[in-house]
C-alpha cells in the first residue's frame, strides 16, 4: 500500500534562513507526487507536482522540490522563508490514473521574526 | 474562474443525526473527490466520483456515502452520527484523471 512519511511534526525557521521540509513515499511504481500547503481554517492549495521529467520541479510561491527515486524523497524547498510561509505543509501520493491521494500527517511550519 | 465552493461552511450536529455536505466543483471539471480531515487521523480519502459514477472508494464505513450529479456537483451524506465523525471535510475537483486536484475550503463539522 502506498504510504507518505514527513518526519517532522513541526519545524521553526527564521525569517529570511532557508527551508527544507522531508518527505518520504513508498510505493512500488512511479507515483505521482505533490506538496499542498493549509493555513489555518483553509482548504489545501497546491503549491508543485511531479509526474514526470525533470526531477527538480519549480512551484508557487518561491518553492521547488526534488523527486530522488533512490532515496524515495521528494523533499520541499525555499531559499528564503518568509512569515507568510507559516502554514501546514502536506505531501502527497498518487498512482497514476487515480485520483486518490494519499497524505503525509503534514509539517507545521512556524515563522520566527 | 469560481474555485471549489462547499456548503455549508460550519455545521453542528448531534449524535445520531444524519448530514449532507455539498460541493460545486470548478467549472469543466468532471471529477470530485471527498477528505476527511481530523487531528488524529490526518487526510484520509473517502471516495471519488466522476461522471456520476463512483470511482474510488476510500476504508470508511457505509454509513459515509456520495454522489454526483450531471452538472458535476456532488453531495456527501453522513447517517447516524458519531462524536468521531468530527472533522473538516474537503472537497476537490479535478478535470479528470492524472490531473491536479483543486481543494475548496471545506465543511467544519460539529457532532456533540
């Protein structure tokens, strides 16, 4: 069955530092990955996708994430974090042709000034 | 281009009683998809329609059923309540398979 792991429950970041939230899937053929972000009292917004090709996909929002087959991540990035970033991050799985997404328990992200 | 819109918005109910969620996908979007949302359990699928016709079908009990009609709206009918059925539930659209889904702000549902 496919599963999705992000690790950290919670994550501080400065204004301004970088930003690397972890995901981990398992699945046994080339999934369909996504990162959603929720804030508070919000429905989810898609923040990037990775089907296929290139392996670094480009988001909103100033993030990017990189899908590495060997290692089973699709990790989220920012270069810069700002205190609107604050939110709950979620990663996704898929198969493809289905539109059953499976979620990671997410990553709250706090904003320190 | 309307988003996902879901009504109501808030609902507070009690034990035993019976709910119906509704949600209007984007437009041209044929598929529609239904969460649960809850602290403990996280994001957990429900069920997917497309063109009126279950799809997918998520480990919930029969007492959580769904469906879609030909303009693509689709309503989610939750019978005989439990305090456990407390959650947000989204809805997402989609134009149809291996495409991204578009979430809508939800239903905050209350059972005391």
């Amino acid at each position: 069955a496919q599963s999705v792991t992000q690790p950290d429950i919670h994550i501080t970041v400065s204004e301004g530092a970088s930003l690397e939230l972890r995901c981990n899937y398992s699945y046994g053929a080339t999934p369909y990955l996504f990162w959603y972000v929720q804030s508070p009292g919000q429905g989810l917004q898609l923040l990037l996708k990775y089907f296929s090709g290139d392996t670094l996909v480009q988001g909103i929002k100033g993030f990017e994430a990189e899908f590495k087959r060997s290692q089973s991540s699709f990790n989220l990035r920012k270069p810069s974090v700002h205190w609107s970033d604050a939110a709950e991050y979620f990663c996704a799985v898929t198969n493809t042709g289905f539109q059953k997404l499976v979620f990671g328990t997410g990553t709250r992200l706090l904003v320190s000034p | 281009k309307a988003g996902v819109t879901q009504t109501p918005r808030y609902l507070i109910k009690t034990r035993g009683q019976q709910v119906t969620l509704s949600c209007s996908p984007i437009s041209g979007h044929r598929s529609v998809s239904w969460y649960q949302q809850t602290p403990g359990q996280g994001l957990q699928f429900l069920f997917e329609y497309f063109s009126e016709t279950q799809r997918n079908k998520g480990n919930f009990p029969g007492r959580f059923s769904g469906r879609q009609f030909s303009n693509s709206r689709s309503e989610m009918n939750v019978s005989t309540l439990e305090l456990g059925d407390s959650a947000l539930y989204l809805c997402a659209s989609s134009q149809g398979m291996d495409n991204e889904q578009f979430f809508g702000p939800g239903t905050r549902l209350t059972v005391l």
